[in-house]
C-alpha cells in the first residue's frame, strides 16, 4: 500500500505555468479525484505523478521515498489511458499478460495473476477474444486488468469512460469504484465529469488554474465549498452578491438584490457591511405555485416568475426572475409554465456564505 506526496509541485511548459505550488497527500488505499475544467492542469498532475514529465519544481514521495527522478519503469505507478490502448492482435488474455511477461515472472504465476484479475473485473469468458470482438465497457473492464494485473503501487486513471456511451458510462462508475477498491490500490482518476467525482471518489482535488480550490469528501465539496468556483463547478448553484446586515451565533443575515436570505459560512467569519457571495442550490429549494394564502415574501422566501421550463424526466428545471435577478430551481413535478408565479423558499442551513 502506497500513500503519494506532492510536495509543492510546479510545472511549467514554456511561459505556460501549467501547475503552481501543489502541495497534498494521497493516502494509501485511497480512491483519489482530479476533478477540474479543462486545460486546469489534471493530466499534468497525473502525468507528474506517473513519471512522463519532470516537474520544474517540488517533489513526489511514494510513501517516504523520493521518486522525483525516477523513470516510469522505476516507479511502478501504472497509467490506464482513455483510449484504453489494448494491442488488437492479442487476446484478452495476451494483453493482460503483456506487463507481467515484461517483468518476467514465471508462467504459471502469470496464468494465476491473469485469471485472478479477470474474475476481479468479470471478464475470464472473454479471455480469448480480440479486443475488436468486444464492447467499448468490456474493452475498458480489459485495460483496468492489465494495468492491475502488474501489482501497481499507484493506479493512474484519465478521464477512463469518456468513450463510452452515457448509459454505460454511468453503470460503469460504480463497476469501477468496486474494482479499485477490492483491489486496495491507491488510486488516482481524473475527470471533469463532476458526478462521476461525487459518486466514486472517496475524495476529491478540485483544480483551477493549475491550483488547487479544494480538496474534500464529496460531502464536504457539496455541503461546504469554501469558495465560489468550488460553489458552482461541484453541481451548479445559484450564487447572488450581497452585503452582511446582521450576524449571529454563526448565521448571517445577508441583503442581495433578490430579498434577505439567512445562511452559515463554511469557515470563514465575516464582519457587518462585508460584501459576499451566497451560494443556494436550485434543488434545495421548495418550489410551490404562489396562492394569495401562501403570503408574502420574507427572509429566505422569494416570489418570482417563471422565464424558462426544462423537463428533466423525474423532476423539471425551472428559471425565475426574482426581482431582477434570475434564479435557478429544480423541483419534482407538477411542471410549472411560463409565466407562472412561484414561491420558493429554503433552510438557512442550506445557504453558504463565501468570500467575495
Ligand atoms: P483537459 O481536461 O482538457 O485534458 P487538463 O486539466 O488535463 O485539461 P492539462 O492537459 O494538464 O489540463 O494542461 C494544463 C495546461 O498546460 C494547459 O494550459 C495546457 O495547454 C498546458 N500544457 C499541457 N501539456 C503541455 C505541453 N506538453 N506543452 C505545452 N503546454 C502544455
């Protein structure tokens, strides 16, 4: 079992600062996300940590010792690419053995380790097929066995379902969740699916210009983000500027241009008159149509009309001007219509307050 240190990690190509002072630890046994927009700096990072670039600064320790200088072959962390990369005159069979033959291990221990991984991915009746005699998922279930089957200390995966079709893709996010984690490797998998972070990952590293914004649980990512990139990229929110007018006990009392709204922030204090984002998901908000009995809006409740309706299938997203502003809202059916009028109101303890 491997923990992986970065220990601040620059990376520039030419006047391109790609990567700038990373500095976090990867624990053993972990399955551990880069999650990011493109051009971030993601496959940079992994390809640092898989030894196929240098970093112009820092350093990366596999549990306590210095790899930095290392050749890939040296480092034994094994990099399974989006293209999956499987040779197509060999079986199944051949090209999870290609790596175990490369380090020379004796037959029958390689005919062991194959069968093993093979059962572990549910792939041992395909064993003999070429790999243009199988599916895009199985093909995917074959690359993530041979890189397994060598014993990596690190599991390097690259966005390793984006050629896969949405349905696959989504069955596969737990698939491969179950084999990373009964394999017990560290694992590292970049993506900018961030449902696909939130459903697998056991924590997550969310990039912006080659920075670090946040590293968490998904939970925490969700539940506290601690500023507003992280807010809007980890499941989109509806972010509203405004001032602090009042603070109590750790719940703030903020006016932005839509009405009050009542909130917690994550982990800074913030002072009277402060100017500040909040962050309020639009499913995380009840959604009623307005009657002359629901009454007036208030704190933490706004009325507004509907501007724009997408059906979603389970539930429906709607888009509302709440005094000039256009806030965002999903909620379960009935579908409401434009230019309906609706309440929506929601619990102080799901408003964060960020920095500005
Ligand atoms: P994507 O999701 O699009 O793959 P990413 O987050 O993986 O993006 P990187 O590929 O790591 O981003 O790139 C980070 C930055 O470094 C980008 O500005 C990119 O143009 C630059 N970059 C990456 N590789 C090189 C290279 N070999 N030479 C020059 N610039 C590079």
């Amino acid at each position: 079992m491997t923990s992986v240190r970065l220990e601040h990690i620059s990376k520039r190509f030419g006047q391109t600062t790609a990567l700038a002072d990373i500095d976090f630890t990867i624990n053993s046994g972990e399955l551990f996300f880069l999650l990011g927009p493109s051009g971030c700096g993601k496959s940079t990072l992994l390809r640092l940590i898989a030894g196929l670039h240098d970093p112009s600064k820092g350093k990366i320790l596999f549990n306590d010792r210095d790899v930095t200088a290392l050749g890939t072959d040296k480092r034994n962390a094994v990099m399974c690419f989006q293209s999956y990369a499987l040779w197509p005159h060999m079986s199944v069979r051949e090209n999870v053995r290609f790596g175990l033959a490369v380090r020379k291990q004796p037959k029958p221990e390689q005919d062991k380790r194959i069968a093993d991984v093979l059962k572990l991915v549910q792939m041992e009746p395909y064993a003999d097929r070429k790999p243009n005699q199988l599916s895009g998922g199985q093909q995917q279930r074959v690359a993530l066995a041979r890189a397994l089957a060598v014993n990596p200390d690190c599991l390097l995966l690259d966005e390793p379902l984006s050629n896969l079709d949405a349905k696959l893709r989504h069955e596969m996010r737990s698939e491969i969740r179950r084999i990373c984690k009964t394999a017990g490797y560290t694992t590292i998998y970049v993506t900018h699916d961030m449902k696909e972070a939130l459903s697998v990952a056991d924590r997550i590293a969310v990039m912006k210009d080659g920075k670090i914004a946040q590293i968490g649980t998904p939970g925490d990512l969700y539940h506290k983000p601690m500023n507003s990139f992280v807010a809007d990229f980890v499941g989109s929110t509806n972010l509203l500027t405004g001032k602090v007018v009042g603070t109590d006990a750790g719940r703030y009392e903020i006016e932005t241009p839509a009405g009050r709204v009542f909130g917690s922030a994550v982990n800074n204090g913030f002072l009277r008159d402060a100017n500040v984002i909040v962050s309020i998901r639009p499913e995380q908000m009840q959604v009623a149509r307005r009657t002359a009995a629901a009454g007036e809006a208030g704190p933490n409740r706004f009325t507004g009309k509907v501007l724009e309706t997408t059906f979603l299938g389970e539930a429906s997203e709607h888009v509302l001007a709440v005094n000039g502003q256009r806030l965002k809202v999903i909620a379960a059916p009935p579908l409401f219509n434009v230019p309906e009028e609706l309440t929506v109101q929601f619990d102080p303890e799901d408003v964060v307050v960020l920095k500005e």
